[in-house]
C-alpha cells in the first residue's frame, strides 16, 4: 500500500516529537544539518520555481481561446484575491480570541533555542525571488504576444524539469525536513504552544473553506436564481474525490460529470472545468494567508493591510501558475512570504508543516469552488456563437 504525504507528514511531526523528548544532541544535531542543507537547497529552487511555472503559464494562456479564457481566469483571479482577503480579515478578528492564551515571547527568536547544525553549504541561489517574478512576467506576456513557439515550448520542458524535481526530490524530502524542525523544537521546549496553534488554526481554516464556498455558489445561485445550497450538495462527490486523491486534475472528470448535471453549457464546462482545476486555488490561498499570519504571531510579528494586501495580489497571480502536484501551491508561495513578508527559514519550514496538514482540504475547496465559477462563467459569457468552436479547443 501507498503511503501518502499526509499520512508521512504527521507520522514526521509525531516522530520529532517523540524523538525530540529525549533524543541525544547529536542525533538533533544530524537532523539540524540535514535541515540546513535542504533548507538552502530549497532557498536555490525558489526563484527556479517562479519561473519555471509563471513564464509558461501565461505564455500558454495568452495563446488561448480568447473571450471565455478572460471571463473564467478573471473570476479565478477575482475568487482567489477574495479568498486572501476573507483569509486576512477572519485571522485578525479571530487569532486574538482563538489565541489568547498562547504565549509567543518565548518564540520571538526561535533560533535561539534551536541546536545549530555541524556544519552548513552556502547554495546562493542564481537570482532574486523579484528578479525571478520580474523576469516571469516579461517572458510569460512576450510569448503571449509573439506567434512563434520556439520559447513556448522550451519553457514548457523547463516547467516539466521544475515539476520533476518537486514531485521526485523535494516532496518526499519534506517529511525528513518537517522531522528535523519538530525534534529540534521539541529539544528546545517550543513544540506544545505551537501544536496548541496549529490544532486551532486548522479548525477556522475548514470552516472558512466551508464559509468561501457557500459565497461561491450563492453568487452563482443568485445568477442561475438556483439554491446555492442545492448547488454545494450536488458538486459533493467532487469535493470528497478531492479529499482523497489530494489533485485538482485528477478529480476533473467528476467535476466535469457534476456541474454538466448542475446545467452548465457542455463546452464551456469542458473549456473552464480543466482549465480552472489549473488556476483556481481559493482553498489553497485561503490555507496559505491564514497560515503565514499564525507563523507571524509565533514569531511575535504582525501583518498590517498593508502589507498583506500585495502578497494577497502577487499570491493571486503565483497560485495560477502553482504545479498540480500536492503542495505545489506552497512551494510557489514560499518566494513571496520569503521576499514579502520576510519569513526565514525556520518560518517557512512550519509553514509547510501546517499547510500539508490540510492540504486535502484546500484541493478539496479548490476544486468544487470550480464548479461555480464554471456556472459564473457560461452565464456571463452568453450564448455567444463564436464561444462554441473557441471553447471546444480545451475540450477533454
């Protein structure tokens, strides 16, 4: 039997714990270096992240089909900027009654309680994370205006590389690496106040799920003058086929299956749904705002509008182009809390933690989210005849 990454996630948490308690300062120390290595290694894959799924990205998107391609990525675009904001606004009202209790000035340097590793490899990455997206942008918008595919098709081989190497190196590393920060912290008596967090905070971040996608299909109901409750029930079967295999496109064909019998026009379903299994990630987005402002309070830091309104913007963009495999969406976002919100390392290591906790969850949302903005988009874009022939081009 196959055992997953969320099942090797919390068995890693579990066993850091464990270990943590009563494990001799070597063996910490072994991991501790393992974790700076694979840190750095991490830090030098960011920027090529960036821009092996930004660039290709939009290139390939430019070259779409035309008006129905711009109605369904601008409601994607739309639905995920407001998942950000709900995320924000919901983490500030609550954090303070949810967390109350919760100490954090013992973990304001959680550096200092930490065992340093025996030794540390400098891995400078090639470039800046804004170099990185910089570079994304003029790349991915001059192949969407240019007809040649020369470049199109080798940045879509360097995105393939990228997915290589998350899919085959970095995900089944993680484990070992969410081990390592867990038996450290647990050696430097930080682990219970930050489990307490994570308990509370994977709470709000399933009801605020729940919360996006009663709005989702009520903008939705309200345009087709349907019960959005009737609506959510009947895209069940795509939400818990996402619960299980943990992808947006493999759940595409009972995603597809459901909302054709919600009534969606059988090519724009066949255009948007695997397009949006692609670039909709509310779910994914609301995980990670609600995350990085618990890490922030961990830390004793906190988010200002200000600065979470252009993380939640740049998010928006990244999580279209995040790779379909699980925790792909985090390790796009791990450049930006890294250059925006100023996460080290240690941050962005428990922020992988508690993102795949739950990543389940948010494909989940992702993914019947998708349905609405499938029914949004066949009602906005009419019964337009040129839609027809554009919209069957995505076909299967």
């Amino acid at each position: 039997m196959k055992f997953g990454l969320l099942p090797r996630i919390i068995a890693a948490i579990a066993l850091g714990i464990l270990l943590g308690s009563f494990s001799p300062e070597w063996l910490i120390q072994l991991f501790a270096t393992f974790n700076g290595l694979f840190g750095n290694f991490l830090g030098f894959a960011i920027p090529l992240i960036i821009i092996g799924f930004i660039a290709p990205g939009i290139g390939s998107m430019g070259k779409g089909a035309g008006k129905l391609l711009g109605i369904t990525t601008g409601f994607a675009y739309a639905s995920t900027i407001t998942a950000g904001l709900v995320a924000y606004f919901s983490a500030t009202v609550l954090y303070p009654v949810l967390l109350k209790n919760q100490s954090f000035k013992e973990f304001e340097n959680p550096e200092d309680a930490l065992l340093s590793p025996f030794f540390q490899v400098d891995m400078p990455p090639v470039m800046g994370v804004m170099t990185a997206l910089l570079i994304s942008f003029t790349l991915g918008l001059g192949l969407a205006a240019i007809k040649g595919n020369t470049l199109q098709n080798a940045m879509n081989d360097f995105r393939d590389i990228i997915e290589k190497l998350i899919e085959k190196v970095i995900i089944p590393l993680l484990p070992v690496h969410i081990f390592g920060i867990f038996a450290n912290m647990t050696q430097g008596g930080q682990v219970g106040a930050i489990i307490s967090v994570f308990a509370k905070v994977f709470v709000m971040i399933i009801a605020l799920h729940l919360l996006f996608l009663l709005l989702q299909y009520s903008a939705a109901g309200s345009l087709m003058k349907a019960n959005p409750l009737r609506l959510m029930k009947n895209m069940m079967p795509a939400y818990f086929t996402a619960l299980g295999t943990q992808s947006s496109a493999s759940t595409i064909p009972v995603t597809l299956k459901q909302v054709k019998k919600l009534g969606a026009r059988e090519k724009v379903a066949d255009f948007s749904v695997p397009l949006l299994a692609t670039i909709h990630l509310s779910g994914s987005t609301i995980t990670i705002v609600s995350c990085a402002i618990a890490v922030m309070m961990l830390q004793g830091q906190t988010a200002s509008f200000a600065e979470i309104l252009p993380f939640i913007l740049m998010l928006g963009i990244t999580m279209i182009a995040a790779p379909g495999v699980p925790g792909g969406a985090v390790m796009a976002a791990l450049g930006l809390l890294e250059s925006m919100l100023g996460f080290n390392e240690t941050m962005l290591a428990l922020m992988i933690a508690l993102y795949l906790a739950q990543d389940s969850f948010g494909t989940a949302c992702n993914v019947t989210g998708d349905g609405a903005l499938t029914l949004l988009s066949d009602k906005v874009s009419g019964k337009d005849k040129k839609l027809q022939p554009q919209s069957a081009v995505k076909a299967g």
